[in-house]
C-alpha cells in the first residue's frame, strides 16, 4: 500500500500478553507462518517493543525515527507506531492486503512485521527460523532492535 494510504486511528486493541497471543495467532493465519514459530516470536517483540501494546507505549517518540511531518495522532510520521513498533513506511510497504491500514491495529501491525522480517532477515515461510534470524523475537537472547 502507498503511505499516503496509512491511517493513524487507534482501535485500542486489547494489551498484555494474552492478548498479544490471540493477535499473533490470527497474523500467522493471515500470512501462512505456523504458529508454533510465529507466535512466541511476535509476542517476545511485542513485550519488548511496546510492553504488550501498553497504551503508554503504542507510539514511541523517543527514538532517532521522530521526525517528519506530524499525522493525525499528533505524532511525527515516523515515530514507531503499534505492538510491534512499525515506522509508516515500514508499515506501508509490508502491510498485509485485507488488515487495517493503521499501525495501531494489532493484527495489522504484526502482519506488516511478518511480511518485512521475511524480506530484511530471510525469516522463511514457516517461522522456524524466525527467533534465530530477529534476536528482538528470540526470548532467550537479550533485546537487540530490529
């Protein structure tokens, strides 16, 4: 999708860690990775990017990608955004056909992960590679961004 089509609504979608898991589930049915792979992985990112989609840390302002025009949530355009902290444009160019044009959608935001995981990192269809490949999706290894 363009990034003149991304939507900057937050649907308040649940946050924690149970939920996370619900949200991950439906991302790897949309996008074809097994869930036994994808979904410890997006969680660990999520709990680490934004504490479980925490309502205090659904956009990040804080980072060196604060900068550019500011949307219609009152934040520069490529603040990270979501559980899975996604940049517009990262969001934009990775964003699952038939999921919200916002980052702040979960299930939008983990698909868009997913999809650019398998292109930056080589994360292969099933995810079994997924934890090895993004160490911010590998509980076992410190947090290190992706």
């Amino acid at each position: 999708m363009e990034l003149s089509e991304v939507t900057y609504e937050d649907p308040d979608d649940e946050s924690g860690e149970s939920a996370m898991r619900t949200y991950a589930r439906r991302a790897c049915e949309l996008t074809g990775m097994d869930p036994e792979y994808g979904v410890p992985a997006l969680v660990t990112i999520a709990l680490r990017e934004s504490a479980s989609n925490h309502p205090q840390w659904r956009v990040n302002t804080n980072d060196s990608n604060t900068h550019g025009p500011v949307m219609a949530d009152g934040h520069p355009q490529n603040c990270s955004r979501g559980a899975t902290q996604c940049i517009p444009p990262t969001f934009a160019a990775y964003h699952q056909e038939g999921t919200a044009t916002t980052p702040y959608d979960v299930v939008a935001c983990m698909c868009a992960t997913i999809n650019y995981v398998r292109a930056r990192y080589d994360v292969n269809q099933s995810g079994s590679n997924f934890a090895e490949r993004v160490q911010q999706a590998d509980p076992d290894r410190p947090p290190k961004g992706y």
